[in-house]
C-alpha cells in the first residue's frame, strides 16, 4: 500500500479533510491544478455563514451551524483574516414579510446562535442606507480571506506530513485486494498508478465524473451535477459608505442561491452577487458580461438607496456544483460512504455547494467519523 488516505481535490474541503486526517494517516492529495483553490474555492462571497436557510436535521443546516460555532476561534489561532461583522436580511415590502418570518423560524429550527427579528426604524440608526420594513440579524455571520485559509490548511496537512501532487490528475480507481489502485496522469500526460486503502473524492465541480470512474452509476446515485454560474459586480470605492453590514434581500421560496446580495470584502470593499443562471454545458467560463449590469443595479436598488448604475463593474464569477436541476427544489450535500455500492473505503463528497466554505471544519469531522467507523 503506497498511502492510507489518497483524496481528489485540493480545494477548500480537501485540503481541510488532509489537515484534519493526516496526523493519523498516510495521505496523498491529487490536484490537477499547480495550486490548491484555484477553483470554487476562490470564487466565491467568501462569507462565514451561520446556518440559517437550510432545512432542519440537512447536513448543509447541521455541518454549517456546527462548525459557525469553532470557526472563528480556528480562524484566530492561525492568523486567518476575518471579520465577525453581521448580517441583516431585509424585508423590502410587506409581502415579503411572511417569507422573512418562515426563515427566522427555520433558522431558530437550526439553532443559529443569536438570530434575532430587528425592527426596520433600529436598522435605519444602523445602516440609513438600507431600505426595508422588517429585517433579521445574524451576528455570527461574518467574512474570511479564503486564500489565506486554505493556505492555513495547507499548512497545517504538510506539517502533519501530508504529501501533495499538483499537476497531477485522477483518472479512474478499481478495488482490488481490498485496496483501490489508483491512476493518475500527470500534465506532461505521464500516467502511473498508486495503491490506497481509502479513497476520498473532493473534486468539486468534477465530483460526479470521479465517481463515476470510481464505478459508480451517477445516475443511479443520483450524483449527476449541474452547473449554475453565480456572477458578482463590485460598487466603486467612493461608495464603500453606504454599508457596513452584509445585506441579503429575503430568499425567494424556492431560491437556487440566497439572492443577489451586498458582501464586504476584508479591504472593506462592497460587492453585490451572485446571481444565479444554469449553464448548458460544463465549459469553465468566468466572465462577467457588461449586459448584467443593469439587473444588478435593479436588484440592489430594492434595498440599497445611494446606488447609481454606473457604480456597478465587472468583477468575478463562480460556479456551482448543485444536485438540482433549474427549476427543482434545492439539495443537499451528499457524504457517502460507498459500501453498499460494493466499493468500502470510498467516500464521494458531491454537490458541496454554499456553505461548503463555511463548513470545512464540520465536513472534515463528518469525513473522519465515517473512517473511524469503518
Ligand atoms: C458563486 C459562489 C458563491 C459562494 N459563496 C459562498 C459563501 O459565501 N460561503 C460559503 O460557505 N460557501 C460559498 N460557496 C460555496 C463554496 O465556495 C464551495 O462549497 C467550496 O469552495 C467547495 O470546495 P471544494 O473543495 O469542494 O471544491 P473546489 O474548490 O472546486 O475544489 C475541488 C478541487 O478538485 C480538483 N479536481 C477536480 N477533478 C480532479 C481530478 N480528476 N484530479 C485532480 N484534481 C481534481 C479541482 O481542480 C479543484 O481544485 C459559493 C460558491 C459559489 C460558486
């Protein structure tokens, strides 16, 4: 046996599974770019969510609300730069009320630490620029540099003794001997293969493919991921005043995202996004096109006065490894431990969409209870 753990993907949550494992474990992480996070780890509202939208007993609810509980002591401790700053979500007409009080009860449901109903006239004192007429604060939310924690994790798995392979890629895995024999190809197209006793799939927006060449049936899996853009466009810097919270409208029934909301960067710069557009195929493309401006500006301006179009430019995109189709209910994270499907010692993390970010640390524990068990 070459490694314990061989995991695919050094993005946010492989590499938190890595820092997490590798004191116990021989681990090997696969990564097919030069670096770790160059995917949608690094584009993203880099916010620090605290559990409030998803469904009661989900894993997106559970992993979220308990790793917001450790996430900014972690944070402290290896220098990562945050900001517990807040967020209010705002109610900008009296039909959107009912809506807002289904998401406190829900996140009162989850056990968000600190959620609490704020009166439209006390936001006013706080934020004059924000418009609405009932609203919610959640203090525990806050923002981080994702660079700057991975490079945490990073870190914390070499020094555990974690090795790392960039540029190297992962083709396809059988069991045999109770063991997974594992091919890789490198970017100079050098193909060789290793042998592992588990097999950790983080591979984010190509999660579905990995198992499927691990022998899974995605589509009986129901492991099959679409693609859903989220655009962002940054308001100019003179204007960085009119807030200083983060501001999210209320979610829409049925959202696919949380809507296009106002975040703060830690150079305190504002940005509004992501909205959310289904792709048709899988192609990788990160522009933000000019055309999307003038929607932006329309949104934000149902909760943010001081705003002018021209304010609005391009700034990043991301995409979305989601489980649902357009138009389908949201879905939850899948952490799978694969023996029934014959293949022991293989876990598939897929559709690790938002809060992915924010729930490294419960995903990675979650990973591990799974192989303390086997
Ligand atoms: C627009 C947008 C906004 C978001 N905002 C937030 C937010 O504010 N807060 C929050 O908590 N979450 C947010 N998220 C979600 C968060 O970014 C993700 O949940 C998280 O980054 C997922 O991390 P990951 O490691 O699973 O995936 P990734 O970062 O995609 O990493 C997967 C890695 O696997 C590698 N890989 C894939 N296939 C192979 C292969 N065959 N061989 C080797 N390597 C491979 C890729 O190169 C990649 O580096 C947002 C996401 C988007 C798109």
């Amino acid at each position: 046996m070459d490694y314990e753990l061989v995991i695919i993907g050094a993005g946010v949550v492989g590499l938190a599974i890595a820092a997490n494992l590798s004191k116990s474990k021989s681990v090997l992480v696969l990564e097919r770019n030069p670096s770790f996070g160059m995917e949608t780890s690094s584009r993203n509202s880099e916010v620090i969510h605290s559990g409030i939208y998803y469904p009661q007993n989900s894993l997106k609810a559970r992993l979220c609300v308990e790793s917001n509980k450790k996430i900014y002591a972690f944070l402290e401790k290896y220098n990562v730069p945050h900001r517990r700053i807040g967020k209010f979500i705002v109610a900008s007409g009296k039909d959107e009320i009912p809506e807002l009080e289904r998401t406190f009860l829900n996140a009162k449901n989850n056990e968000v630490l600190g959620i609490q109903e704020f009166s439209s006239s006390k936001l006013k004192e706080i934020e004059p620029n924000v418009n609405c007429v009932a609203a919610l604060w959640a203090p525990n939310t806050g923002i981080l540099d994702s660079h700057s924690l991975m490079s945490a994790l990073f870190s914390i798995a070499k020094e555990k003794g974690a090795d790392f392979a960039f540029q190297h890629s992962f083709s396809k895995a059988e069991k045999k001997n109770n063991l997974f024999q594992i091919d890789i190809e490198t970017k100079d197209n050098e193909k060789f293969s290793i042998s592992s006793k588990f097999l950790i799939n983080a591979a984010g927006l190509d999660c579905d493919t990995v198992a499927s060449n691990c022998g899974i049936d995605c589509g009986k899996a129901n492991y099959k991921l679409s693609y859903a853009k989220g655009h962002y466009f940054r308001i100019k810097a003179s204007k960085n005043h009119l807030a200083s919270h983060l501001i999210y409208p209320t979610p829409k029934k049925e959202f696919a995202g949380l809507g296009v909301h106002l975040t703060i960067d830690m150079a305190g710069g504002l940005k509004l996004g992501p909205d959310v557009q289904f792709l048709n195929n899988r192609t990788l493309d990160y522009s933000v096109p000019e055309t999307k401006r003038e929607e932006f500006f329309k949104v934000a301006s149902t909760y943010l006065r001081g705003l002018e179009i021209e304010d609005l430019s391009p700034d990043q995109a991301g995409i979305r490894p989601k489980l649902q189709k357009q138009g389908e209910p949201t879905q939850d994270f899948i952490i799978q431990e694969e023996s029934d499907k014959g293949l022991p010692g293989l876990i598939n993390l897929i559709g690790i969409e938002s809060p992915g970010l924010s729930s490294f640390l419960g995903i990675a524990k979650e990973v591990e209870n799974i192989i303390y068990y086997l």
